[in-house]
C-alpha cells in the first residue's frame, strides 16, 4: 500500500478500506506526538469524518482543525463547513425511517462517463447475499429501492432480484443504460419507473459525456417507443456539464415534441470521483446550472422537471455500493464518506449517522423521483 499516495488523495475512491482506517491509525499515532502539524491534523479529522462518524468523533474532527480555522486555508475551511452542517443537523436529529435507498447493485457498465459517481467494487454480492439485504430493507420500513450499476440489465440476477421484490411488496426503479431493455423486464408490477440517461441530442455532444460503441440517440428512441406501451413511468436523465449545458434548451424541444408524460431528472455535473483535468473540462457552477435550468423550467412546464444542483445533493443520499458497503457524498472532489456494511451494520445507526441530512429526500415518501 503505498500511503503517499493515501495520504496525499485522502479519499476513499477505489481504495481498499482496511488501508483508509490502518492511515488513521498511523495518523493517530503522529497526531499525538505533534499536535501542531496543519497537514496532518487536516487529514485525520477528514479521515474520522470519512469513516462512520459517531458524533463525538465529528466533535473530535473539529478540535483537530480548529486551531487552524483562521489561516484561511482551502480546504481547512471546507472541512470546517461539512463539519458545522453535521453538528448543526445533528441539533435536528430524530430517529427517521428511510423511505427510498439507492443501490448501485451490479459493478459492470456498457459505457464509460467522466466523472461516473461509480467505485465499481471488485466484490460482487452473490444473489442470496441480496435477498438477505432486501429482507433488511423492508423490516426496516425502506418501501421504495431505486437500482443502478453498473448497469442493472447486465446483472444476471436481476429477474431472481424482481421476483423477491415483488414477494415483499416493495418498489424498484431502475436507472439502465438501457442498451439491454426487454420488455419481459416489466412482468413484475412493482417496477414503479426506468431512468434512461440522454444528456443531449447532438452525437458528439452525447458521446464526450457518455462513451460508448452504441448509437446513444437510436437506442434511446427504441426503447421510448417500447416503454410507452407499457404502464411504466419513465425518467430522463441528464446530467449539465460545460459539455452540454448550452445544448439543453434543443433537447428540452425534442423531449418535449416528441414525448408526453415524462420526467425529466436534470442534475449538475459532481467532480467527486473526477480527476483535475476532467473537472476542468466539465465543471460548471450551481449558479451557472441554475439560471439554465430556471429558463428550462419556464419554458418546458410539460417535462415535468426535477433539479437539483450539488450542494442539494451533497449528504441526502444513501447508496448502497455493489460489495455491500454503504456511503454517502459531499460536493466536491474526493467527498465520499463511508457509513457502513448493509450485511453487517445496522441500517438504523447508517440512515441516522450524523452526516445524513435530516431534510434528505429519501425520508419523505410523497416525491416520486429524486
Ligand atoms: S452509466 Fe452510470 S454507472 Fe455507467 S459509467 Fe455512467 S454514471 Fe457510471
């Protein structure tokens, strides 16, 4: 392990988690021979904040960096602000039930996105593995499970995963590429929608977003033309980065000329898994995403559109990953913190961690897509 290379990222992408917690220790053990060292401090309070925080720890996290507040120091006075949001939440916290959780259930994806939210966890859960965590969900009152990938129409237990669903009476939406969609996926009546990403219509614009071998746009209509035959809600997903946003305006006219009833999901480009340079080439601003969804909003009242920018985002979801390790995100570059296991940890002490918003959307049951 090279601890370098940890400590300089300090975050959690595609890095195995024994060496996560095995830095903190050693930082630990550096912290307490000096206290007054700003680069070391600065990490082991992001590292107890990455690492299933109790309270006490997000309490420590701040002694750890308060000496330093005043120096102005970048990233000193974010971690500062994700803390204050914790302490000022956890001033709200009341036990909650979870309504909808997310799940990246398979670790396979037909395309490739810069800046996929995405670890694609080498462990793959096996399908009794599932089943066991599905029976968790539900006693603990989860109705609503939105799946993703990878791609969850190349997961070969997909249809075993529907049944057991089903039986249990709970409902799934599922965010697919969509190059696999079949229409025996819907025997099941408690698929409640399909996400299908389309980020504009323009093909060179389509492909810089989402790589892929496949033509974006042809599939996106055969898979329109089939859905609509069916009694299943359907969302598009797009995400506005500098790639596109200029172009969101024509494809607001296509979805709109061509489409009724839908629901159109629009959401700000996240660096949080991105390298530099691949921020740089997509990254716009909340305010830059805003006044563009504003106009959309105005002028498309029939698409029936969702926003929402990073800072909305940011601690309001809860994603189980593929190997069964569970997380949430912050904003911006590197801000995935982990909350649990879902196979091992109580999902109570998860959804009530302090770093969960108490105004995340997945508490409430009234809004169908967020
Ligand atoms: S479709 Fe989803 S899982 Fe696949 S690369 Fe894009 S963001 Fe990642």
């Amino acid at each position: 392990m090279q601890f370098k290379k940890l400590k300089k990222e300090n975050i959690m992408n595609s890095l195995n988690l024994n060496d996560l917690f095995k830095l903190k220790e050693i930082l630990e053990n550096k912290v307490v021979k000096n206290t007054d060292n700003i680069s070391d401090n600065y990490q082991l309070a992001f590292l107890i904040m990455q690492l299933k925080p109790t309270i006490y720890d997000v309490e420590r996290a701040y002694n750890l960096i308060s000496p330093f507040i005043g120096l102005k120091i970048k990233k000193i006075n974010r971690l500062n602000s994700i803390i204050n949001l914790v302490l000022t939440n956890h001033k709200k916290t009341t036990n909650r039930n979870l309504d909808r959780i997310n799940w990246s259930i398979y670790n396979k994806c037909p395309i490739i996105c810069d800046g996929c939210y995405n670890d694609f966890r080498n462990k793959q859960l096996s399908i009794l593995e599932i089943k066991e965590i599905v029976s968790k969900l539900k006693e603990s009152k989860v109705m609503n499970i939105t799946i993703s990938g990878g791609d969850p129409l190349l997961w070969k237990d997909l249809y075993d995963f529907l049944e057991y669903t089903y039986s249990l009476g709970l409902q799934i939406g599922i965010d697919t590429v969509g190059f696999n969609l079949d229409k025996k996926l819907f025997f099941n009546e408690n698929i409640k929608y399909i996400g299908l990403p389309l980020d504009s219509i323009n093909k060179k614009i389509q492909f810089k977003m989402r790589k892929s071998r496949f033509d974006f746009l042809s599939n996106f209509k055969e898979n329109m033309n089939m859905i609509n035959q069916l009694n299943v809600a359907i969302k598009i997903n797009t995400m506005a980065s500098k790639i596109n946003l200029h172009t969101l305006c024509i494809l607001g006219e296509y979805l709109n000329d061509n489409y009724n009833n839908i629901f159109w999901s629009i959401y700000q480009w996240s660096p949080i898994r991105a390298k530099l340079f691949t921020q740089q080439e997509f990254e716009i601003t909340i305010a830059q995403f805003e006044e563009e969804v504003f106009k959309l909003k105005q002028k498309f009242p029939n698409l029936n559109i969702n926003s929402k920018n990073n800072e909305e985002r940011s601690f309001n979801h809860i994603l189980i990953q593929n190997d069964g390790t569970v997380i949430t995100f912050g904003q911006f570059y590197g801000e995935v913190f982990y909350l649990g296991n879902i196979l091992e940890d109580n999902l109570n002490d998860m959804i009530n961690n302090p770093l969960i918003s108490r105004q995340s959307t997945k508490f409430k049951s009234s809004i169908i897509f967020q």
